[in-house]
C-alpha cells in the first residue's frame, strides 16, 4: 500500500445521494460502521470495511460520552492515522477498484486532514447533492451519514475513485424506509396459511410450493433464522429485529410477486422476533390448509432437520435440558440423545410436549383442506389445486 497516487487530499465538499437514487442505480455498497453494527443489520449486498473495529468504536464512544467529542475525535484520528493503509486497501479490494501507483503517504495526509480538530473538519467537509450518479456508482455510509462517511469519502474521491458517493442519511435512512415499507404494505389478495402439528413437513411444502410457483411464499421461519420453539436455534443463526424487518421488506416488495401468499402458521414471535403488524392481520385472516404425516415419518423428517449440521448435538442437548424442565417428571432428554436413542427421544417429546401444545393453542381452528405430507410434492401440487379451484 505504500504506492498511492502523489495529490492533495484537502477538503471540499462531498456528494450524498437519496436511497432510491442508489437502489435504482444498483450501487455497490460499502458500510464503514463496526463489524458489531453491521452484524444487526445492513443494507442487502452491502460489504462491511469498517473504520473501526468493535472495540475501538466502544472505546472512542466512551471517550465521547464521559469526556467530550474532542476528546473522542482524537482517539479516533489516531487510530485511523495508524491503520489508513490498509483500510483504503481493503475498500478497493472489496469494490474492485485499482488503485493507481505513484507514492503516497496517506498516514501524513490524513493527520495533515484532520490536524485543526472536529469543528473545522465537521464544517468544511459539507454533504451536497450528488446530481445525475455515474457509472457504477460506489455508495459509502456509516450509521447517519455523518462525519465517518464524510471523511471517508473526500479521502477516496481525492485518490481518484470519482463514482463514490455517500448515502444521504446513512444507515438511518435504510431502516426507515424499511419501517415505512412494512407499514405501508397493502397484503395480497388471499393469504393460504400451512398449518399442522411438529414434524409434519409444513416448511418443505412451503419450499416445495416456491419452486413450483416462485415469488408466491412467506418463510417467516427462514428469514428469521429460527423455528419458533424452545429448540428453534439449533442448527440455525437467529437474525436480530432489524435484520429480519429488512428481509421481510425486501421479500414483500421486490421479491414477491403472486397475489395469492402461502406461509407457514406462527404465533407473533418467531424465536425472539415479532412479525410486524401488517403481515401478523394477513396471516391471521388467512385461509388455514391442515398438514399431516404419520409418527414415523415426522420422527424422520425432525431428526434430518435438527442434526444436519455436525455441530447441533451439542447445542441440542443444551436446549433439550431446558424442555424437560418444563416436562412432567423432567425425563432426561439430554441423555437419550447422548445414548443414541433419538427415535424414542424425538417420540417422546412429541407425544409428552410440542402435540399437547400445539393441539391447545390450534384446538378452535377450522381447516379449508386437510392434506397428507408424506409426499411432499404431492402436497404442495394440492395446495397449488385447491388454491387454483
């Protein structure tokens, strides 16, 4: 990183473009915020180069809080000053950009930058509009569109890469519109909800419906990284609140494209996320279609999908000690399943837990169609004919 093109990096000011400008031109996006922010929640396809590191935003957040914002301005220059190099190497890795070959000391420049403090720097480094984008734009943000993304910006536009603009509003203005999105949805013409007791395969004949008729179906439990149960993590990476509003957008918006929803039954929360209002009436107002199969084959189609992954036994059992606490005469599932009785184990907790449950909660539903899953395309085929007639 030692060859950067010989400019002066002074200070100017800064295009910024509205989210819509950047979605409709296909931006590339790269999100300066910590590994942490970016982990809750980001823009689709966005590539996370963060200017700082977990720790070094908490402690620069520290120094902002207890002692001033001057304070925290300075940590973070040195820091920045320290690790320039390889960030601005890292930014054009992930975008693809060839940084030119003439010597720069940018550690200098960006202490030459920054030398005159917060305020001048804040005040000189103004956002403007960005006007008509180029070419494959390059958009750059951080939570707000503030003086992080600002810095950033001026520093790479002066090494020549021109297309890159920043995000009016930041991260901010992406969760905004999510929320705005899903408040605004309008629902779809008739919303058909699988339901059935555990095992019974609802979630492949959702998948099994997708592929016969793509852009039609709503896996609230895939989005959310959960299944909705005290076991619903196993094997699986729970998504937070904003990660899992932002799917569910884009999924509504711009991948849906049926007026007739199929989705799978659940409460309110799926794991510890809360399906937003709108979605929550559309899926209570639905069509309800019963699915079954037999013991053997939910035994079956349990064990595949709670022990795919190698690493889920450990996790399994942890959860299965939790669930016998609730069970009468707490029986040691843990145990079984490390003594491989995991048909009888899986048998058990069907029988004792999850179907005593689930008949109470589903007791007054009345069902539109009743269909056997042991087969699963044939089921999602008479889902699609019911449907159809």
């Amino acid at each position: 990183m030692s060859q950067i093109p010989t400019v002066e990096l002074g200070l100017a000011a800064v295009p910024f473009a509205s989210l819509a400008a950047l979605r409709a031109a296909e931006a590339r996006v790269v999100d300066l915020r910590s590994p942490a922010e970016f982990a809750v929640d980001h823009l689709p396809g966005a590539i996370n180069v963060p200017l700082f590191d977990d720790q070094e935003r908490a402690f620069v957040g520290l120094l902002y809080k207890q002692f001033s914002p001057e304070a925290a301005f300075a940590e973070g220059r040195t820091v920045v000053a320290q690790k320039i190099e390889a960030f601005v190497g890292a930014v054009a890795e992930a975008i693809d950009w060839e940084l030119p070959r003439t010597g720069l000391d940018l550690r200098a420049r960006v202490l030459a930058m920054t030398e005159r403090g917060i305020g001048p720097l804040d005040v000189e480094l103004r956002a403007v509009p960005a006007g008509p984008l180029p070419e494959a734009p390059v958009a750059l943000h951080c939570w707000r569109g503030g003086l992080r993304s600002r810095s950033v910006l001026a520093l790479v536009r002066a090494l020549g890469l021109e297309r890159a603009v920043g995000l009016e509003g930041g991260y901010k203005s992406w969760r905004q519109d999510v929320l705005e999105r899903l408040a605004r949805w309008p629902g779809v013409r008739r919303t058909v909800v699988l339901r059935g007791l555990t095992g019974v395969g609802k979630t492949l004949v959702l998948r099994e419906i997708e592929r016969l008729r793509p852009g039609s179906t709503l896996d609230l439990e895939g989005l959310a990284g959960h299944r909705s149960s005290l076991l619903g993590m196993v094997g699986l990476e729970p998504v937070s609140q904003k990660a899992f509003e932002s799917a569910l957008s884009e999924r509504l918006i711009s991948g849906f494209t049926s007026d007739v929803m199929f989705v799978e039954g659940e409460s309110r929360k799926v794991g510890d996320v809360v399906i937003p209002v709108t979605v929550w009436d559309a899926l209570r107002g639905g069509t309800d279609v019963w699915i079954e199969a037999s013991l053997a084959r939910r035994v079956d189609v349990l064990i595949e999908d709670y022990l795919a992954r190698p690493d889920a036994q450990q996790q399994l059992a942890a959860q299965l000690a939790v669930v016998a606490s609730r069970m009468p005469g707490g029986p040691d599932l843990p145990g079984m399943l490390a003594r491989g009785e995991t048909r009888e184990l899986v048998e058990l907790l069907l029988g004792a837990y999850y179907d005593p449950l689930y008949r109470h909660s589903e007791g007054a539903r009345t069902y539109a169609l009743c269909i056997d899953a042991s087969d699963v395309t044939a089921a999602a085929e008479r889902v699609l004919a019911f449907v159809a007639e």
